[in-house]
C-alpha cells in the first residue's frame, strides 16, 4: 500500500479487514510510512499525515510518536497545519506530559492573532488540557480576550476561564469583573458563557457568592425575556427560546438563592412564571420544569411556590418517558421529609409506578412508597407494600421486606396486625429478611400475652405449609416450645378451632429436624423447641427422651451438644427440668433494629443461665458470604495483644463441651457498650460486638444522619488480616434519611483463632447533596475485648 494515499482509502483498508491481525498489518504498515514522512524535514503533507495518525489512535494503536508533530504543525504560520496540529495536541498529549509545556508560547501568540479562527484554535486547547503551570501563564491572556468586542471570541474565552478556575482556584478573583460585565451581552453563546463561568465562581467561593448575588435582578430580567419572547429561529428549539440558556440560567439561580431569603424572593415571581408558562408536552419543556423545580425546592421559596414544584413532579409521574419517571421520584425522594404532605397527594400515582417493567422505576417507587408509609395510611399502603413484596424481582425483595418490618414496628395500628404483617412477610420472602428479624418477633410475640394462643396456632399452621421458610420455621418452633400447652388446649377464640394433639406437634417438630432444607441454626430451634414439650405436654415424655438421645451422636457439633445436655437434664437433674424449662421472661429491647436484650434483673437466679441459652436458639443463621482477607489494606505491623474477656463456658450456643452445671451456674455477660468509631460532617458509625464463642465474634455496626438531608448510596466495607474469616450480611438499607429519621444496620461475623491481635479496617462511603464521600476507619480492639479506636 502506497504511503501517499489518502486518508478515505486509509479507512477503507482498515474496513475491510478480515481478522484482527489484517488490521494490524495493514496499520502497522502505514504507521512505519507516517514515521519516515516525519523525519524528512521537506514534508508537503504533514498534516495529511498527522490526520491518518489520529484516526490510528481514535481505534486504540499507539501514536505517542506523532506528539513532537503536533508541537510542530502547532507553530506553523499556515492554518490547514495549525488546525491539524491542535487537534492532535488535544487527542494525544495531556498536562502529565512534558511535550505540552513545549506548545505553551505557541498558544500565548495564537491568541494575540488577527485570525479570530486562530484564536479559537489555542483557546480551545487551553480548555481541554491546560495543566495548572500553563493556566497560570495565560490567564491574564484569557481576562483580555474576556473584553473582547468579538462575540464569537468571548464566548469561547469564557469556557477557557472556566477551565482555568476549576485547574487553579486562586485566578478565580481575575474573571470576576469580566464575567459581570458579560451579562450584559446579548447574544445568547456569550451569554451561556458568562453564567457558566459565573456558576463555577459562585461555587467555589462563599465572597465571590455574596458578590454576584447583587445580580439576580438582572439574570431574572434575561430568564423572563427568554420566557415571554416570540419565535425566533436561532435559538428555539421544540418551541422554547434557547432551552440549554434557561437551565444555566436556572441552576446559577439555583446557587444563588440557596439560603438566602433576599435573593430568594427575587425570583420566587419568575420561578412560578417559568413553572406555569412552560410546555411540558416536549423533552425541551421537562428539562426546563425540572431545573425550575430543583431550584424552587434548594432555594427559600414560598409555600405555595414548592406545592406547585411538587405537582409538576406528580405530572412528571405520568409520563410515559421512564427516564422523566425516574427523575421525578428520585427528586420527590430528597423533599418527603420537609414537604410530606404534597408528596402524599400523589401516593397513587407512585404505587403504581411499582407495577412498572423498568427495574430502576421498580426500585425508586419502592423507596418513596416507604418513605410515604405514615400512621394515617398504614393499612392501605401496608396491602399494596405487600402485593408488590409477592411479585418483585429477587433483587428487591429484601430491601421490600426490610422497609416493611420498619414501617410496620413505627406505625402498627395494633399488636395483633403488626404480628400477622411479619408472618405475612416472612411467609413470602423469608430467606432475604435481616438476621435480626427472628428475634425480634420473638421479643414482639414475648410482649403481647393476649396474643399467644392466637399466635402459636397460626405459626402452627404456617409452619406445615412454608417449611422451605427459614426465618418462619425458627420462630415457629421457638413458639410451639414456648406456647405448646395453648396449642394443645385448642380453645383459641381468635382463630378457626383446630384440634391439635401431642402427637401432631412432635410430628411437625420431626419434619423439621429431618427436612434437607432446615439449616443447623433452625434444627437447635426445633430441637430446644421438643425439649421444652416434655413440661407441658403429659404422654409423649418418652417420644421426647427418644428424640433427644437420637442427636447426642448428630455430626453437627452445636445440635450434638444441645442434645447431650438435654439427656443430662433427663437423667441426672430430672427435679430441676421444669424450673429450667418454664416460660421465658419478657424480653426487654436494647433499641430499635437490635437483637433482644437480656432478661430483667428480677428474674431467678436458676433461670437466667437457661435465658442465655434460649436467646442461643434464636441467633439467626448466617449465610455463606465471601472472605475478605485484606491485609495488604491493614498493613504487616502486628497489634499488641488485649486481653480477651473470659466467656462462660456455655452462654452461647455456639461453645463446645463443658458440662450441664454450667448451665445452671454463673453470671450472665454484661452487654458491651456500642462504641462510636467515625463522626464527621454529621454521619455517625457506631460498633458493638457480641462474642459468639472463643473464636467467633459478631460484630453490629449501626450508621446514622443527623444533618438536615438524605444520605444515598451508603456502604460499608471491612478488611481483615488473612488469618481471618469475614462475613458481612446484607445491610438493612442503602440510604440515611435526615434528622436521623432511621438508621442502617449492618452486621459482620469474624471467625480468627486467636482473639488478641485482631483487627479491622472500616471503610464507608456515601452521596450527600451530590457529593460522594469515602472515609476510612481503622479499629484496633473491640469493646468486650478491648477498646475500640480510629
């Protein structure tokens, strides 16, 4: 192929290619020409040349050699080369390199040039990749061609400056007066310069803010000129006047008004013109009316000024666009909190975008429908919550589940309906709710004595028809241990009258126990749960030993101990197994979204040991997650050892061996303290840790919002050295809301043979008002085991 050809057959070469290496030679071949045309000092077509490199690097070949040409067309007195080289300067060199501080004199006397078109060529690379050396240099330069007359220069000098400001924020004070005065402009590519470049100053610097919010009244007179105008054909687009105007316009305004009364107030008139005048049956429209209400809702508008904000968004729920949908919610969203009941007009419209196709709508409608859950509407929107729970993808079933145990525990119009949503929930999606739904079910069941017969026979129920349920099955085996005796007294008046006998209930205990879909975890409620029968029922006493001496060999070594101390009770403490077996206690809450708490100091001294173990029972299971071994994040220097707290030798369900006196005896362990491990712009991550056994330890963070805005996006992430095994369970949501409306809990297993030199790395990350924030904890001890710190 000759090396003169030009650039069309160059591409069709390329085009027609039949395999990759083809293309390679056919590439490789031209390169090996365009690299011996640049050595020859008497090129006629360089900039022939530099355009087929360019397209060689646009499909992803190296063509760094071609940077000293770009350098040299840059300084050329012709334009044809002058414009070739600068876009090669643009597309191959950036301000790491060193060939780009060689093409700073070239643009410094490019934009004193008589070509307007030469100006606009340095002026454009300036602003695409300028490093901070070269802004500082030509920045007087800018300012000058700020004042030009030209329009065409202006407006492009503008978009330099704003580069220049973002790259160096000092030379922000030099554009200011420029930029005032540019608003008196009147061509509109100026004019869209001007508040770009006004927007970037207001937002990084609070004096330059105070400054141009003297100019409001003339950005409202531009704004309502672009509003009440005719047709013109130069800037109407879809029937609105210069739509891309009006939203900088819109989001200077934006900033401007945030906080801000007097400025405010400027322009509440204008903001409800715009919101009233504007179509909204075209793209161009909604873009305009979203802009209009983002800013309405930032600013210190009117009330009625925000009500009007909210329904355009209401409208914006109707249509049929799913990308205008998103938006809407996402921005309805952000307000529920400050204007709730504008919001809740439109909570028709927003359950019913959760029959949508679109994943994304699914998911935003769930988050607002939760959000609008409150005491008045809790039953109905209760019904639709859990219609959509039946029928929602697998992805969202968990936050659905986790959103409503939150709202029916905030605002349950009764005990008995707050019970019957949970089984609802756990009948549905049982295996995606949070580890800690178990046990507080049971501490909600513990509470509410009028409702236990009702409420152990309907598990009973539940438990023969959903035994794939895990979460169902264990608090319905925890029940029938419990409740047993009322199940058996068939006298319910709450329910249909069901004659269960002793035989019955064993039976569905026995299902459990031999069913292949019950975990470990559910087996120690089943069997703990068969134990406690041999106090209330009378017949079955020996159907019960037998059961029990039949796991005293079970290859799992949890439900094998369980059973080996449930055989000694019958043998050798045969006179204490009904004081040890009775009721459990009310169980006292440590606080919302935590497991139970202990039982109350009044309680017998004989029965506490046994309330630990019963609270063993309903430790939920823990799903198989990925190990985190991080320690490249931690570093090589070991910790010095804390010493451990001592356990009791069988407090917890998982600790191996010890003997029956243990469950008698001893003292129950204090709770450690939840400590505070990150505390910075009003975001709040507290640690507790619970030891399971001597080498397993369960760790509960808990992260809060105290600032006046929602948190989106939150996660948190955990490194631990190799020679642990980490678990971390899904948090029970994604988002913060403001004024620490509720709190996100997420809880992490760690597994490490030796206690002492543990430690972990804590990483969270959230977005806050746009912003995306990421901060890094490290925790070396742990309270229980030692203090905790950054």
């Amino acid at each position: 192929m000759s090396p003169s050809i030009p650039l069309q057959e160059m591409i069709r070469a390329i085009r027609s290619a039949k395999t990759q290496g083809e293309e390679r030679g056919v590439i490789q071949r031209e390169c090996a020409a365009i690299r011996a045309q640049f050595r020859q000092t008497d090129n006629g077509g360089r900039s022939h040349n530099l355009a087929k490199l360019l397209y060689v690097h646009m499909l992803g070949y190296p063509a760094h050699f071609g940077q000293m040409e770009c350098v040299r067309m840059i300084a050329s007195p012709r334009y044809s080369e002058k414009r070739v080289g600068y876009l090669g300067a643009m597309m191959l060199l950036d301000e790491k390199q060193d060939a780009s501080l060689l093409i700073t004199n070239s643009i410094k006397n490019d934009l004193s040039h008589s070509s307007q078109y030469v100006q606009s060529l340095a002026l454009c690379t300036l602003a695409c990749m300028g490093s901070a050396e070269m802004c500082r240099d030509l920045a007087p330069e800018i300012d000058r061609l700020l004042r030009a007359s030209n329009s065409y220069i202006k407006k492009k000098a503008a978009l330099c400056a704003v580069h220049i400001v973002r790259k160096v924020q000092d030379l922000g004070e030099l554009f200011v007066p420029a930029a005032r005065s540019l608003l008196n402009e009147k061509n509109h590519g100026v004019l869209h310069g001007a508040v770009v470049l006004i927007t970037e100053l207001c937002e990084r610097s609070p004096e330059t803010l105070e400054r141009f919010r003297k100019s409001v009244p003339s950005l409202v007179q531009i704004m309502k000129s672009l509003v009440i105008s005719g047709y013109s054909p130069d800037h109407d687009v879809s029937g609105v006047s210069d739509p891309f105007l009006q939203v900088r316009i819109l989001r200077l305004l934006r900033v401007l008004g945030h906080n801000n009364e007097t400025a405010s107030d400027a322009m509440n008139d204008l903001l409800a013109q715009v919101a009233t005048n504007t179509d909204s049956t075209k793209t161009v429209g909604n873009a305009v009316l979203y802009e209009t209400v983002l800013t309405v809702l930032d600013i210190k508008s009117e009330s009625g000024l925000r009500v009007l904000a909210v329904n355009i968004l209401g409208r914006f729920l109707l249509n049929n666009d799913r990308n205008i949908r998103y938006i809407a919610m996402t921005s309805l969203q952000k307000i529920v909190g400050t204007d709730h009941n504008a919001v809740q007009r439109h909570r028709g419209t927003i359950v019913d975008c959760l029959k949508d196709q679109d994943a994304s709508v699914k998911r935003r409608a769930l988050d607002l429908s939760l959000a609008l859950v409150s005491a008045s509407n809790i039953r109905s929107m209760m019904k639709e919550l859990l219609i959509f729970l039946s029928s929602c993808p697998p992805e969202l079933k968990a936050q659905a589940a986790n959103g409503i145990f939150y709202a029916a525990e905030r605002y349950a119009p009764s005990q008995r309906w707050h019970i019957d949503t949970i089984l609802h929930v756990l009948t549905t999606a049982g295996g995606d709710v949070r580890d800690e739904t178990v046990p507080n079910l049971i501490q909600l069941i513990t509470n509410t004595s009028e409702l236990h017969c009702y409420t152990v026979h309907k598990l009973y129920r539940a438990l023969l028809t959903y035994i794939s349920q895990q979460s169902l099955v264990q608090v319905a085996c925890w029940c029938i241990g419990e409740y047993g005796d009322l199940l058996l007294r068939g006298d319910c008046q709450e329910t249909e009258p069901v004659q269960v006998t002793e035989d019955n209930v064993l039976d569905a205990l026995e299902t459990v126990l031999q069913s292949h879909m019950s975990s470990a975890s559910t087996r120690g409620f089943a069997l703990t749960a068969t134990m406690k029968l041999s106090t209330r029922i009378n017949d079955n006493v020996d159907r019960i030993r037998s059961i029990v001496s039949i796991y005293g060999s079970c290859i799992d070594v949890e439900l094998q101990q369980r059973a080996v101390e449930y055989n000694a009770l019958f043998k050798k403490y045969d006179h204490m197994r009904a004081a040890v077996l009775e009721r459990m206690p009310v169980i006292d809450k440590n606080s919302p979204g935590q497991t139970n708490g202990e039982p109350g100091g009044e309680t017998i001294k004989e029965i506490q040991p046994l309330s630990v173990r019963q609270g063993d029972a309903v430790t939920p299971q823990q799903p198989a997650n990925q190990v985190c071994n991080l320690l490249d994040l931690l570093g090589d220097s070991p910790e010095p050892p804390h010493p451990a707290t001592p356990a009791l030798s069988i407090t917890t369900a998982n600790s191996a061996g010890g003997d029956l006196l243990d469950l008698l005896g001893g003292l129950e362990p204090t709770p450690a303290t939840p400590v505070t491990v990150y505390e910075k712009d009003g975001v709040t991550l507290t640690l507790s840790c619970e030891k399971q056994s001597e080498t397993a330890l369960t760790i509960t963070l808990t992260a809060s919002n105290c600032t006046d805005s929602d948190i989106s996006n939150v996660t948190l992430q955990a490194a631990v050295p190799k020679s642990v095994q980490l678990n971390m369970k899904a948090p029970s949501r994604d988002f913060l809301p403001a004024r620490d409306a509720a709190k996100m809990i997420q809880t992490v297993v760690l597994n490490s043979p030796n206690m002492v030199n543990l430690k972990m790395r804590i990483r969270i990350s959230y977005t806050s008002q746009g912003s995306v924030v990421q901060d890094t904890v490290q925790v070396d001890s742990f309270p229980g085991l030692g203090a905790a710190g950054h």
